[in-house]
C-alpha cells in the first residue's frame, strides 16, 4: 500500500469533535450529504445496548459493538488464513470513533484523509488490498454502510502483512503483535519492528491495546 499518516489518538480525541464536524453531521442526518471523499494514499489500513446482527448482515446503524460482527469475522479470518482473535481485536482498537455512515462521511469533509469503516482503512489501503480478490469491484466508499465488507477487507490486509514478515525476526514481539502494527502503520514499519527497532509512541500504544482487548477478542469469537 502507498505511504500515509498513520490514524492518530484514541477514543478521548473523539469526545470533544470540532463544531464543524458536529455540523456537517447534523446536515447529513437531515438528508444533504452530496460531497464525495477526497484521495488520501495510505501505507498502513489505520492511520480503530442493540441486539448484533444476524450472521452475515452488515447493519450500519444503531449502538456498535465490534463482538456483534463475530461471524464475520470467523469467516473471513478462515479465508484470509488469519487469526479470527487477532481480526477482533483490531476491531476493538479500532472502536475508538463513532462508526456512524453519517458521521463518517460529515468527518471525512473536515478530515479528508481519514479511513473509512468498522475497521478504518484508507482509501488506498482498500484499493491495493482488493486486487486479486472476490471484493475486487467494491469501492472504498461503501465501507461505512457495509460493515461485513469493512471486515473482509480488514482480513486480507492482516493476510498481506504475515505474508511480509519474515521467517525470523528480533525482540519479543510475536507474529500477531507484528501484523497489528503493520495493520495500523504500514509494512515498512512492521518490518523495522521485526529487526528489533522499537515502536515509538503511538505505535505502542495501538501494541498496548491490542493486548488489553486480546482476551474479550478471544471470547468473542470463541462461539
């Protein structure tokens, strides 16, 4: 994937949300959503009571909870030969903003280099992750409003990060703590990890909670 920002802060940075993102909002609730998303490269996917839905439906709207789309993400996680606890613990990491159609799409005008999806990958990240795949003709812009999509996505990227490490690498991170910071900064900076540089702030703090949601990760899809 082509390089980007990374996704920066964490679930505090969306509880004060500029006045102009609020407004936006507000209008696209009311049915005036007409902009489209700006091009943003990106080398890394990230730059984070309803009932869940039923398996297989991607139901953009309502309270989210990520431990809701657990079928999806066993089912791709199998395909993508990944690890489904790993896939649903990004998710969790990635559960740091209102993952609203609407809201997403009005942040996205402030912010046009912010990802999309349950997942928040970026455009480019998307584009380069499909090819090859049976998503292959989805666009990036339907990842708000189909979250089964987002997850699908989110695996094969994870898929195209284990297949960049190498055989062996240094230091004490294992091969799911790898994949998660190439997911969140990209594959150049997961292989720097992999020769032993150690992860800067932000990329210890994604590392950081990533384990502190490993274990709700593994019982969530233990069913």
């Amino acid at each position: 994937m082509v390089k980007a920002e990374r996704r920066r802060g964490g679930r505090a940075r969306w509880l004060v949300l500029p006045v102009v993102a609020l407004a936006a909002w507000g209008c696209v609730r009311g049915g005036s959503d007409t902009g489209s998303p700006a091009r943003k490269p990106a080398a890394s996917a990230s730059a984070s009571a309803s009932a869940g839905p039923a398996p297989g439906a991607s139901s953009p709207s309502g309270t989210y909870d990520p431990a809701d789309y657990a079928p999806q993400v066993r089912k791709y996680a199998k395909q993508a030969g990944i690890s489904a606890q790993l896939l649903m613990a990004i998710l969790y990491n990635e559960d740091y903003k209102p993952h609203d159609p609407a809201f997403e799409r009005s942040w996205q005008k402030y912010k046009p280099d912010a990802a999309f999806g349950i997942a928040n990958m970026h455009r480019a990240a998307f584009d380069q992750t499909k090819r090859g795949r049976d998503f292959a003709g989805r666009k990036w812009e339907e990842l708000p409003d189909d979250r089964a999509l987002a997850v699908e996505a989110a695996a094969w990227y994870l898929h195209d990060m284990s297949a960049q490490l190498p055989a062996r690498w240094a230091g004490s991170l294992s091969r799911d703590e790898l994949m998660a910071l190439g997911y969140n900064a990209g594959g150049g900076n997961m292989a720097a990890f992999a020769r032993g540089v150690k992860p800067g702030s932000q990329a210890s703090d994604y590392l950081t909670r990533l384990r502190d949601n490993w274990k709700k990760s593994g019982t969530a899809v233990a069913g």
